[in-house]
C-alpha cells in the first residue's frame, strides 16, 4: 500500500510537470564518485523556433540522490567547488541569502532516491524536496545554477554533456532510466517535510563565503 502511494505521489507530481521538456540527464560526481543523477527541463520550444537549446531558458533543475548519504556540509562544499571554477567571489556573495536559504532546507543528511527540485514559477524559483515546497528564491537563482552546471569551463565536463543533451544515446537512455526508478518512500517524504518545522539556526554563507570559496578554487587547481 505504502509503495502504490509513493507512485501516486510521483505520478502527480509527473502530471504537474508534463509540459516541460526534458533537455537532458548527467551524472554530478567528482573523482568518479557519483552524488546526485541530474535533469534539466526547459519550457516547450514551438516546432518552427530556430532557438539553439543552449539558448532556451531553464524551467527546472532536478537532482536524485544515489549516494547512500550526503551531510548538509557535504552538499554545501560540493556547490562552493563547483562555483569556485566558474565564478568570482563576488558571485557567492550577491547570491548569499539565496544560497543561505538553499543550504538551510537541508537540515539533516539527503539520502539515496531523494528529490530535490528547483522550478521557475513566475518572480521566484520554487525549491522542493521530496514533493514538499521547502523555500522559494529569487527567479534568477536556477538560471545561475544552470548556468555553473554548463558554463563553457564546466565543473563537471561529463556533466554538462547530459544537461546539454550531448550523450550518446545509448548512454542517455540508461541515465534516463536510472533516473526515473528512483523514488523516496512515504516514510522519507514525510520525514523530510518534517524538517519545515524545525527552526533550526540557519548555517550563515554570507559570513564565511570568502574564506570557503577562496579555499575551494584552491582545491580545484
């Protein structure tokens, strides 16, 4: 019963989303460790548009864990590595409250076939984990995300490919299928909806995001 009503759950959330378009799907690793299998949806192109995909706006980001765990900490380092490749420091610190909300949410240890989502709607980009709306930013903020993800630098190289749609299609079919069997149980939902109600002091980026990014660029030199 528990299982037939975690696939109703992803069925509707599956209803709510059909009219975006998936563009493609990769894997965010880092020294061939893999954390999350990652999606990027865009809003529908008309068959006579001429625009390049690279050029459609971003609708929705998604990310599944297959990583048993990943801390709070973790998650946070894996973006400031990201962003040390591609951004300045003043990047990190325009978008802090942002960033402060988006690592807050994430008040206990993500773990595997988690669903963490960041979708446009409107002035604001809505973030969800597991179904349930946690924080809504800055609209701004996904195409940031999108654009770390795939700057012509990129992060993750093997990454950028599947968000572009640049994989082999053999190797995007099975990354496609990976992707769609992953589902939190009922169990996990409610326990990560739980985190709305805590009111645990929020882990400040602004303050130390100098200190953290400039030792992440290091890092990754």
């Amino acid at each position: 019963m528990r299982n037939l009503l975690t696939v109703v759950v992803a069925l509707i959330w599956s209803f709510q989303c059909q009219a975006d378009e998936l563009q493609g799907v990769g894997i965010f690793q880092t020294l061939n460790k893999p954390w999350f299998l990652t999606a990027l949806y865009t809003a529908p192109v008309g068959t006579e548009s001429h625009e390049s995909a690279s050029a459609v706006a971003p609708q929705r980001l998604e990310f599944k864990v297959v990583e048993e765990k990943i801390s709070a900490y973790r998650f946070r380092q894996l973006w400031q590595e990201a962003f040390a490749v591609v951004h300045s420091d003043d990047v990190w610190t325009t978008y802090a409250a942002d960033l402060n909300t988006f690592f807050a949410l994430v008040k206990g240890p993500l773990k595997a076939n988690d669903h963490l989502t960041i979708e446009h709607d409107g002035d604001a980009a809505v973030v969800t984990l597991n179904y349930r709306e946690h924080a809504r930013l800055s609209a701004s903020f996904l195409p940031l995300l999108v654009s770390t993800l795939t700057a012509r630098i990129a992060p993750i190289p093997e990454l950028k490919a599947g968000l572009m749609g640049e994989l082999p299609a053999s190797e995007a079919k099975s990354l496609l299928l990976k992707y769609d069997r992953g589902e939190p149980s009922l169990r996990r939902i409610a326990e990560t909806a739980r985190w709305l109600r805590r009111k645990d002091s929020a882990v400040s980026v602004q303050a130390s995001a100098a200190t953290d990014l400039q030792a992440a660029r290091v890092s990754s030199l």
